[in-house]
C-alpha cells in the first residue's frame, strides 16, 4: 500500500517550500498559486523512501497539499478527507496561529491520529534563540488535548537542510507504522478531488485511492447516481500501469462519460460498500470550545472530497463516552459507507463544530424521520466486534436485505453468513433477520393453525394462506421498516415445518398431534362423494354434495386431503378418476396435438368436459395450447 499523508498548517508557514524540499515537487499547481505565492487548491506531491533489506526498493509516500487560508477550509478539507496521516507544519519563529489551530481541530474531528509534526523556517533563529526549545513545549500543549498527542515533533530548515535527515527518519516509521495497520477495506474506492479533460483522451479524475486495486479495463461504479464506467488507462505519478497499488493517488481515464457527468466529491466504486445516501445514523463528537451543537442544527457536512448541507436530529441518549448520537438528513446524495469519518462546519460564522462516524448510511426512513430511537443508536456506537455490529444492525432495521448486508459485511471484511452464525442473526429467504422478530412470526402462524383446529376440528388442516397471513401481519408489527414480504412470511412457516412444530401436507398445515374429529356420517357423506364424482362425466358439484348429502366442511376437507380435484368453481373430479383422465390426454399428446373432440372421444365425455380437462392441464403446464392443438408441456412427464 501507499500512505497517503496530508500536510495542515497555516498560511506562509512553509508547506509547500517544505514538499518541494522533501519530493522535488512544487505542489503549487495553479498559474496564480505560483505568482502569488500561496497554495489556493489541493496540490500533490511524492516520494519514495529509501530501501532496506526487507524493501529493497522502499516505499512511497504520496502527499496531499492543503490550502492554509481560512478562506479555505473547504478545498483544505477536500485534501484531508482522505488521507491515512498527518503532516502538521507550525513556523519555528511564528508558532501557533489561527490556522495551525483550526486545522488541527479537522485533523482531530476526522480522527487522523498519527503523523509528524513539523517546526520549519529554523534557519530564521538564531542557534542560541530559546525559540528552539521553548517551541516543540508549546506545540506539545496544543497536540495534548487531540488525536495526534503521541506524535513526534521534528524541527527543520527546508533552506539549510538542517534535521531534514531526522524527518526522513520519522516519515519512513510513519510509513511502517501504516502500513501494518493494511489497506482499508470494503472495496475499491477513490473520492474523486480533480476532474479535467486531456485533449485526444477525454476524462481524466484523480483521487486518493482506498479498498484496493483498479486495472485498466474495469467497469466502475460512480456515486451518486449507479452509473456504471470503465477505466480506459490508470496512472500512478503520471506513468501508465496496467493495475494501481490498493492504495494512494491515482489517476484514471474513463470511458463511457462526459465531463458534466462527474465531479469533485462523487466517488467511482468497486463492490457493495459504498452507496450513495441522504439520511446517515451517527456519532459525533462536538469541537472543543465551540458552539454547541443543537437538535435540527443546519451544518455543512464534509465526507471524503463530498460537501453538502445537513440537518442534525439528535437523540435524548448518549453514547456514555462523551458523543452525541442522531441522525443527518442531507440536501444532497453523498457517497458513504459504515465507519466513514466525516466533519461538521457551522455555514456562518465559518468554524468547525465537530467530527463523527457512520454507524448506519442507510437507516430505515422511520428510524429518522419519527423519534430517533437511542437505545439501538446506543448499541450501534458502542458495539465493536464485526459480530456484535451486525447483530446491532440487523436489530436496528428489523431484517437486512442481501444487498445491504454484503455492504456491510465488506466494510466487516467478512461473509455475510458467517456474520450471521457469529451474530446468532436468522437467515429468513433472502434476508438477515432479527431473531425476535422471527420468533413472532413463528408465535402468529402456530397460534392461527391452533385457532383453527379448535373452530374446525373435523378439518384434516388449515390452509396454508391462513397461517402466512397471520405471520406477515405479525412480521409487519415487529419490524415496520424492514419492509417484510409475503415470501418472509412463507419462509417462518417452512421453518416451523422443517423444525417439525407444523406438519405440512399439500396445501394445508396442522399440529402435529392434530387428527380431524368428524362424525361417522360425515365421513359416509365424503365417501359417497368421491364415488360420485368417480366417473369420467360427473354431475357437478353442488348437485352431487346435495344428492350424497355431503356439506361444505366435507367438500372442504376432501379438496385439502387431496381426494378429489376441482377444475372449475363447479367442477371436481375423484383424485384416481382425474389421474386416468389426464393419462389419456397425455397419450393422445404424445402422438400429436389434441382436440377436444379427440379427447372427448377418446373419453366418452362431451366437449365440455373435455375442455375443462385440457384447460387444467394447460394451467398445470403439463400440457400447452397451439392453434393446432395441446401438445406436451414444460412440465410433461418424460416417460
């Protein structure tokens, strides 16, 4: 992996003096940056380290040039929303100003915690100036409080040369440090911070990449919007390769879109991780000393290289180490995925209010929209292995769609049902699903099949449709966002029936101790019945049920039990009578296609009794209708 390293500093302390100094670099871009002397956008810059025994050909670093204007916090922001380390430059002869402060309360709220910490300009005092001593005491006070407290401080002159060894140094176990805590994961990703047009080539962006690699002919994703891009050339420092590192800056060339298609804080994606969204659950931490944060504060949200305005909802609960938990509802769609850090500006009077992290960028509407729930925010923030985050979710959403859980289980690194099995999650069809809610499900459907039998004892079973609607309005109940389906619904009672609580037969469910209790003359009305309607032209079915004296329980039970058969509303046959019926069809189908005439001859029947048969047939796709005739369906025997 490359480290990508960001300088923050204020303005004329050497920033860019110092990366040229370092790369051989000038960071300074832009024709005006140049003839006024003062970095106005992101600038870039790289080195490479030297080799050791281990890395003969050593690492290298990219670096991300940063505005130090506070008119500029913006494009400064753009620089160090994806960076993995900081290069903090403070003037030996100023110290401290606005700006050094500024930034590093970003560096702080985007939680940057490792980097250098660098005192230029030496050259300007004098060797026995107690400037020299005194400084690094006085920046050690302002590093205490942040993220970047354990971070060494080194004193150079990017003039003289003086301790630019020992920065070397610091850089090269700043690299090492990184690069043992690996590549970031959840996929390929680069914020995309420039946009231009090569003249003979078309688009070209640039970012810093994270997640891993990107190869010349690979189809990318663009967010916001889905749109779908291929990368026509990759560059590293301005030479072609045919794949990137799985990190650092990169350059792509893009088929398949216009300039006007893409911009600075959109992100070209490979995997589930990242989507884009306008509503994120998060944890924020407030900036100290600043205005304090209000529920249904208007603040710019900056994320990666993305800008956009934001409405915080905040939750009555904390998450009991000092962060506030809600909810940003966005103006604009913003590439997100869990665990992204993101800073908070107050629009005016310009300053930082605070920084945060993900921990949902796709919640349920009625997680945001209605009162925020902060007991599951609570266990959102405070769960921490890749198990218990899953179960928090998926408890959070009421169920997790396929899709949603690969993208969390990319950012995870792990499979979704492996989280699922560490988690104890229910894999509900295609789903991931909280296991109380399943479990009411489950209560719905048993206690409608027991309602049922106890109303109608003589009944072999209950139809299966009962039960799969008392469970999704049960599923529904528990889990009103998670958009639960009828499919769900079918999936619990076919778990209640591998478990062996239900028994299934055809189309009907029942206890498993259940046995219909039905008189002597019921069950002599339902066998009369069947030898009724055991011919092949029976009379129809309401004239037979009345002539044998059959109700409507026994009619019922007879169709569940699977004894006879129904073809129209009026229509039944005896189970073995339609059997030998469709057996004759299906040898006059095998020999060419038939008409009704020739199955009603071949039968004995009339013309409609014969339709009736090749319609159920057609229904059933054992056989299928031409002009010419039915003929053998998809679903015929072969035999």
């Amino acid at each position: 992996m490359t480290v990508v390293v960001g300088t923050a500093g204020h303005i004329d302390h050497g920033k860019t003096a110092l990366l040229r100094a370092l790369t051989g670099i000038d960071a300074d871009r832009l024709p005006e940056e140049r003839r006024r002397g003062m970095t106005i956008d992101v600038g870039y810059a790289h080195m490479r380290l030297p080799g050791d025994a281990n890395d003969p050909d050593g690492q290298e670093l990219d670096f991300v040039d940063v505005p130090g204007h506070d008119r500029l916090v913006g494009n400064m922001l753009v620089g160090a929303g994806e960076i993995d380390a900081a290069m903090l430059i403070v003037a030996a002869d100023e110290g401290p100003k606005a700006q050094t402060i500024e930034h590093l309360g970003l560096l702080d709220a985007l939680n940057i915690d490792d980097g250098v910490v660098v005192l230029t300009k030496l050259d300007l005092l004098d060797p026995t100036d107690p400037r020299r001593s005194s400084r690094p005491t006085q920046v050690r006070a302002l590093l205490a409080p942040t993220s970047l407290s354990r971070t060494r401080i080194v004193s150079v002159s990017a003039v003289s040369g003086e301790g630019m060894d020992v920065l070397h140094q610091e850089l090269a176990a700043l690299s090492a440090r990184m690069r043992l805590r690996g590549a970031a994961r959840g996929g390929s990703r680069l914020a995309i911070d420039r946009v231009f047009i090569a003249r003979g080539r078309g688009v070209i962006v640039t970012g810093s990449l994270r997640g891993g690699s990107v190869a010349a002919g690979q189809t990318l994703r663009l967010e916001p919007g889905g749109r779908s891009v291929r990368v026509r050339e990759a560059q590293v420092h301005g030479a072609a390769i045919q794949s990137t590192p799985e990190s650092g800056r990169v350059a792509l060339n893009l088929a398949r879109v216009e300039r006007d298609d893409v911009a600075r804080g959109m992100a070209l994606v490979a995997g589930p991780a990242v989507h884009a969204t306008t509503r994120m659950l998060v944890a924020v931490r407030q900036s100290r000393g600043g205005r304090s944060l209000t529920d249904g504060a208007t603040l710019r949200v900056h994320l990666a290289t993305a800008e956009t305005l934001g409405r915080l909802r905040m939750a009555a609960e904390a998450s009991g180490d000092g962060e506030i938990l809600g909810a940003l509802i966005l103006a604009e769609p913003m590439p997100a995925a869990l665990d992204d850090r993101f800073v908070l500006r107050w629009p005016s009077p310009a300053e930082t209010a605070g920084g945060g992290r993900v921990l949902d960028p796709a919640p349920p509407a009625r997680l945001v929209r209605r009162r925020l729930d902060g007991a599951r925010l609570a266990a959102l923030a405070r769960s921490t292995t890749p198990g218990d985050r899953f179960r928090t979710l998926v408890v959070a959403h009421g169920g997790l769609t396929q899709d949603h859980a690969a993208a969390i289980a990319a950012v995870l690194d792990a499979a979704p049902d492996a989280l699922a099995l560490a988690s104890d999650v229910a894999v509900l069809g295609d789903r991931y699903v909280d296991p109380t809610v399943v479990a009411a499900g489950s209560m719905a459907a048993l206690a409608a099949v027991a309602t049922t039998h106890l109303a109608d004892p003589s009944a072999s079973g209950v139809p299966l449709a009962i039960a799969r609607t008392a469970s999704m309005s049960a599923l529904r109940r528990a889990a009103p966002g998670a958009s639960l389906t009828v499919g769900d619904a079918a999936a619990v009672v076919q778990r209640l029936v591998e478990d062996g609580a239900l028994v299934r037969e055809g189309d009907l469910v029942r206890e498993p101790r259940h046995a219909p209790v039905r008189s002597a003359a019921l069950s002599a009305s339902m066998d009369r019945l069947v030898a009724a309607l055991s011919v092949a032209a029976p009379p129809s079915l309401s004239e037979a049920s009345r002539s044998v004296g059959c109700p409507p329980e026994g009619v019922r039970a007879l169709e569940a039990e699977g004894r006879i058969v129904r073809l129209e509303s009026d229509l039944a046959y005896a189970t073995e009578t339609f059997t030998a019926l469709e057996a004759e069809a299906m040898a006059l189908a095998r020999s060419g296609a038939v008409a009704p005439a020739a199955l009603r001859d071949a039968t004995g029947t009339s013309r409609k009794y014969a339709l009736a048969i090749l319609e159920e047939l057609d229904g059933r796709g054992v056989l299928r209708r031409t002009p010419e005739g039915h003929v053998l369906g998809p679903r015929a025997p072969r035999s």
